[in-house]
C-alpha cells in the first residue's frame, strides 16, 4: 500500500448538477426555473463546477441552456454526454472544460450503470480523440470494476467518474452489508484507477446520508452531485443545500 493511501490528495470539489431545475421547468413548458441562474447560484455557495446532461431526448437540459451555460458561466462546465456523433459535434463547437461519457438509454429514467468501455474500447478511443485534442478532459463513467478502468485508462480518458448508485441504492434499501462490500469495491477501484494515472471522480444518488464514506475516499477529488441537491433546495434553498453537503465533504476529508 502506498504511503499515501489514507491521504486525501487534495481538496474535495463539488461539481452541482443542474438538471433537475430543467425538469422542473420543462414540466410546464414555462421559461423557469432557470438552470442558469440555479447554476450562478451554486457558483456564488460554493460549487467548484456545473454539471449539465445534454440527453439525446432532451428532457431536461436543452441546447440552449448549454449555449447560455457556456456564455456566462465563470466555473469549468462539466458537460455529460452520451457517446453519439450528434453529441461528440456539440461538444466540439462548445469546447466545455470537461466531457463525461455517460451510458444512455432513452428508456431509463436516470443513467442507471456505467459505460461499458471494455467492450467498446476501440470506437470509445476514436470517440473521445477529438474532444482530447481539442482541450477537453475527458471523463469516463464508470462502474467499480477493475476491467473498465483498464480499459478507461488504455483509451486515453484523463478521468474516470465512478458510479455511486449501486452503493447509495443498497443503502436506501437498508442493505447494509451489501452497501459497505460496494463501499469497499469503490475505494479499491479509485486506488487502482490513481495508481493508473487517472483522476478519479465520483456520483450518482449521493446525499445527505451518503456522501461521507464517498468523500472520505483518499484518491476522489471531484463529487457531482444533483438530483438530491435540487430537491432539497426546495425545502431550505439551493445556498443553503450546498452549503451542508460542503460541510459534510469537508469533514469526511479531515
Ligand atoms: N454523475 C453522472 C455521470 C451522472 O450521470 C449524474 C446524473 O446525471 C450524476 C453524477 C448526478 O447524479 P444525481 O443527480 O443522482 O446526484
């Protein structure tokens, strides 16, 4: 083990995923609320980062939105995407600081597992060519699994971004010893992806009650969080959202 096994390597970011004030606001077919100016909001309480999900079906983040995002954003746009020649064009004209390459299924209701990069390693490595070259860095996202980091790692992806749904599903289901075996796939796998040259990252379901033992993970240097974050912004408001989940960050890194 590495001397700096159970040292954080860095401060914790938080990238706010704004999605969800897209769905609020596409429910009604109404110019608000504004992810836009959720994500100006979330720069100014604390967030390292907006991510944003540009869906092949639109349901929630528009072009436009990208577009304004990319005009008056001062944070690093974390901009997902599917691995699609319609995508791969938006990014290239975008430029965004990050690409993550998420699965999708126009079915699902969230992206519900990690890409499968082993499989499709050789198109995955053509894919993401462009957008190296042209000065974005490109995430992977990915289940804890030894055989997708390899391969994450063979086709050039600076990041990979791990898949905590499994874990923070286990725990809402009470599944207790299932949750923490995941828990201990995730810090195995974000050991082995940094011993790789990767820099790792991680989301998906993360909450309140979640997010420390992620956190706490030495070789994790970026959270994305969103769907949580919104929704509880209605209740106390997005500042103050941000502001416990950075808290809570925080003091798992200590
Ligand atoms: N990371 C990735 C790659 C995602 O696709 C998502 C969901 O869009 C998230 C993080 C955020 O997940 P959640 O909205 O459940 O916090």
């Amino acid at each position: 083990m590495s001397e700096t096994a159970n040292t954080p390597l860095g401060k914790l970011r938080l990238g706010v995923n704004i999605d969800h004030v897209a769905t609020v606001r596409n429910a009604r077919g109404s110019a608000y609320p504004d992810p836009i100016r959720a994500a100006k909001i979330a720069e100014q309480s604390g967030a390292d980062g907006i991510t944003a999900h540009l869906r092949e079906d639109r349901r929630h983040i528009s072009d436009a939105d990208i577009e304004g995002l990319m005009a008056e954003l001062t944070l690093p746009l974390n901009f997902e995407m599917a691995a699609t020649a319609e995508m791969q064009a938006i990014a290239l004209r975008h430029k965004p600081h990050a690409v993550c390459i998420v699965p999708e299924k126009r079915e699902e209701r969230t992206t519900e597992g990690g890409l499968e990069v082993a499989r499709e390693e050789n198109s995955l490595a053509h894919f993401i060519a462009p957008l190296r070259e042209a000065g974005c860095r490109v995430s992977i996202f990915i289940a804890a699994d030894q055989a997708q980091i390899e391969a994450a790692a063979r086709i050039g992806a600076a990041v990979i971004e791990l898949h905590t749904g499994a874990y923070c599903d286990l725990h809402a289901e009470g599944k207790f010893d299932e949750r923490d075996a995941e828990l201990v796939r995730l810090t195995e796998m974000a050991a082995y992806a940094h011993e790789l040259g990767l820099e790792v990252h991680a989301g998906h379901g993360l909450t309140y009650d979640t997010v420390a033992p992620i956190a706490a993970i030495p070789q994790v240097m970026e959270l994305n969080i969103g769907h949580f974050l919104i929704g509880e912004a209605i209740f106390t408001g997005l500042p103050t959202a941000i502001g416990e989940m950075r808290r809570l960050m925080d003091d798992a890194r200590v």
